[in-house]
C-alpha cells in the first residue's frame, strides 16, 4: 500500500515542472496531468504487490520513480486506458517482479 501511496506522489512531480513552467496555471494543470495516471499506477502496484517488502524491493522502487521515471510516466498513462477497456492486470506474474503484468 505504501509503494501505491509513494508513486501516486512521484508521478504528481509533473506539477513542481509545470509551477516553474508555467506558474501558479502550470502548477495546477501539472498536478491534474501527473494525479491521474499516477492513482491509477500506484493502485495498480499496492494491489498486486510488485515490489517487496523489504531493503531490495525499495531500493527497486526509487530506481523505478526517480532514474527510470520517465518510463514509469509512460507506462502508467498507458495503463489507465488499458484497464478502462477492460484489461486486468496479471496479479501472480506481477508479485514481486517490479513490473506490471
């Protein structure tokens, strides 16, 4: 749960860009763009469990929203639509691999 809480957090980054992009606007249409996909990711990851619970599985985490960002971003606006059209996620094969399924 508290990995889902985190990238929810991590993927509303997209504000402070737009705050110093655009101002006070900026600020809010980064922290609209950036909320959505990244609830819809950081439910996707607390539910299936993706990353462990332990020193490894964090440390897999940070590399996931703060290296690799980018592809996170990517690949969390590319979730929501999917599960919209009613794709489900894959819970066995994600547990624990640091990807979704």
């Amino acid at each position: 749960m508290a990995y889902g809480i985190l990238s929810a957090i991590a993927h509303t980054a997209g504000a402070a860009l737009g705050g110093w992009l655009g101002g006070p606007l900026g600020l809010l249409v980064g922290a609209a763009l950036g909320l959505l996909p990244g609830m819809i990711f950081g439910r996707a990851i607390a539910s299936t469990r993706v990353y462990r619970p332990d020193v490894k599985g964090f440390l897999l985490f940070v590399v996931d929203h703060t290296w690799s960002l980018p592809n996170t971003v990517v690949g969390a606006i590319y979730l929501g639509p999917h599960l919209a059209a009613g794709h489900s996620l894959d819970e066995a094969t994600s547990r624990h691999s640091c990807r979704l399924n």
